[in-house]
C-alpha cells in the first residue's frame, strides 16, 4: 500500500499542468476532425463575432453609420458576405471597420471554397474507390479476384439474357478503375447485365456489408490466385454466415475448394448454405470420361455453358401428384431430366412411376430459363 501512495504522489508531482492555451487548442482539434461541416460552423461563428464585436466598437465610439444596432450589424453582415461598399461611412473609423469586415469576409469566404473543394473532391476519390453501398435486390454477387472472375462474368451475363434486368455486383481487393477497364476489355458487351465493382476484403463483415448480400440471388466465392486459395475461401464462408443482422433465409453459395480434405470443413463453414465443388476431382472424372467416350466433350461443353440449350429448374403446381414420365411428356420444346426435392435433393432420371410432390421443382434442358411450356394437360 505504501508502495501504490508513493507511485501515487510521485506520478502527481510529475504531471504537467495544462494550460488554457492547450486547452483551447485541444478542443479546436477535436472540432476540425469532426470534418468539413465544423470547420464551416467555425467559419460562420468567427465572421458573425468579428461583425458583432466592430459593430459594438463603432457604436461605443459613436462612429456608426447606421440609427440602430441591429441595423449596423446587418450592414456589416451584408458587407461581409458581399463585397466593400464605399458608401458605407465616410468617417475614417468607419472605413477602416468595413476593411477588416471586408478582409474577414474574404478570409472566411476563401476557407470555405478550399473546403467545399476538398470535400467535392474527396467524395469523387470514394466513388472512385467503391466503397459506397450497393442498393440491389436479386443480384449475383462474386467475392475474391482471380482470373475466373471473367468467364464467369461472361456466363452469367449469357444466362441474363432472357431478364429485363440484372445485376452482377463484383467485391475483391482490387482497384475499382483497373477491375472495370479489364472487365470491358475480356467480356466487352454485357448487354441487360448491369456490372458493379466494389473494392474490399472479402473476410471483412464490413466490406461485405457494402455488397447487400441479405437481398443477393446467390453467392459465388472465387478462390484467390495464392499459396492457400481454400483457407480464404474458408475465411470468406465463415464471414458471410457469422455477420450479425444476416437474414434468416439461407444463402445461396458456390464456391470450389481444390484440396478434398478441406471439403468438409467449408461445408461445416458455410453452415448448410453452400455448396462445394472439388476442382481437382470434378476436372480428373470428366478428363477420363471424356478420353473414354469421344464427342463427350462437346455434350459436356453444351451443358455447362449457359449459351445454346442449360439446365433450368423451375416449378409445374400442375404437375403435382403426376409421375415423372407424365412430366417427360408434358413439355412442348423442353426435356424434362429429373427432380430436385424440397430438401435439394437432385435425382436426375428417376423411376417414370415416381410422383412429383409439392415443394419440388422439375430439372429440365431448356432454351433458356422461362423457356419451358407445358402442353395441355389430359
């Protein structure tokens, strides 16, 4: 105890007094960080005391040029805010108080142009910058950078041809300008297909919050161009499904995870909102199967482009309590495939005995989403 009162006064007896100068200038700083909106509200309390306090002066000293106080005041707020007026008294103390509430005006108006401009300018630099809020609903939206983030904006700006509008929304830690230029420059026209640019950390909650993922469509997470693409990935997964305020829907994400054994953990990462494809299996088994089998190739490059003829899932209420070869039947220039179930379950070519239950929707190769026309129903 003895040792606390000793430090206790020996800290007291070395702390240095603060002045009011200190004090003043202190509290100038704190009221100039708060932005160009104080250093406004400063310039317009100094010129209305300089006005108030020569005003004063002058009607002390019995040199005023107008009847009443308030009138003097206002002529000298006007004088401040326009320009010298040599009609203002002809007595030299007169003068010489209009010139300094001239010279204060000049000063004051000065600031407050260099500021505006700042504050002009650096509002373009965020803009610039994209670190404004994207405003969407029903958008795609693509987290990370690589050189994939082309072909898939080229994909979906394909499938995007039948919407009247939409929206691809781009988040990577990347320049806005450069991400934009290389975008026009690979993909060139995007047609219906509105393409967004934010700069941001895919991990950080907050750059997530700029992209609006609660009103996204879907999610797709590209894996960077790095040593240790999945661990990103995993970042990324484990950002977006623990942010708070998220919505109580699940998300729609897809992302591809090259090592096998970090498969499982994405998936615990993305809390049952995602789903992921192993690149290096998904490359090797259509490798083989395609040496094995010739022209598969082409019907592999067929159906996973969205350009020409794409799966589409869509649901038929008319079908329901119908069997699936009933549903093969019923499609005008479409074929039926298979069925996704209420739990995304996907079972391509099930039994013809198999009845479509409610929640279902019906997996079809279409012309493009919409496209699929029931015939009449017997």
């Amino acid at each position: 105890m003895e040792s606390l009162r000793g430090a206790r006064s020996i800290s007291g007896g070395h702390m240095r007094k603060v002045t009011i100068h200190e004090r003043l200038r202190y509290s100038f700083d704190n009221a100039m960080s708060r932005g160009p909106l104080a250093l406004i509200a400063w310039l317009l309390l100094l010129s209305l005391s300089a006005v108030v306090f020569i005003s004063l002066c002058l009607w002390a000293v019995g040199y005023a040029t107008q009847k009443t106080l308030l009138d003097q005041i206002w002529s000298f707020a006007i004088t401040t805010m326009a320009s010298f007026d040599p009609t203002e008294g002809t007595e030299w103390p007169a003068r010489i108080a209009t010139m300094l509430i001239l010279c204060v005006g000049l000063f004051s108006v000065s600031i407050l142009i260099g500021t505006l401009t700042t504050g002009l300018e650096s509002k373009v630099t965020e803009l610039r910058e994209g670190k404004s809020r994207v405003i969407e609903t029903g958008h795609t939206v693509i987290l990370g950078w690589s050189e994939q983030v082309y072909a898939i904006v080229n994909e979906l700006v394909l499938a995007n041809e039948s919407q009247p509008r939409a929206c691809i929304v781009i988040l990577g830690d990347r320049d806005k300008i450069e991400t934009e230029d290389d975008i026009r420059a690979r993909v060139g026209h995007t047609g219906r297909t509105r393409i967004i640019v934010r700069r941001g950390n895919p991990m950080d909650s907050a750059a997530l919050d700029i992209v609006s993922l609660d009103s996204a469509k879907s999610i797709i997470i590209v894996p960077p161009d790095n040593d240790q693409p999945d661990s990103d990935v995993i970042k990324t997964l484990l950002a977006i499904t623990s942010a708070s305020g998220r919505r109580a829907e699940p998300y729609n994400i897809v992302t591809a995870i090259s090592d096998p054994d970090n498969a499982e953990i994405a998936r615990i990462a993305g809390g049952g909102d995602v789903e992921v494809i192993q690149t290096g299996n998904l490359v090797s088994r259509i490798t083989a199967q395609t040496c094995r089998q010739p022209g598969l190739s082409i019907v592999y490059d067929q159906l996973m482009r969205f350009a020409g003829s794409e799966f589409c899932f869509q649901s038929e209420p008319k079908l329901v309590g119908r069997t699936f070869g009933d549903a093969v039947l019923a499609y005008e220039d479409s074929i039926a495939m298979g069925i996704a179930t209420a739990d995304g379950q996907v079972l391509l070519n099930p039994p013809s005995e198999r009845v479509i239950e409610a929640g279902e929707q019906l997996i079809a190769i279409s012309e493009d989403d919409g496209a699929a026309r029931l015939a009449r129903l017997d």
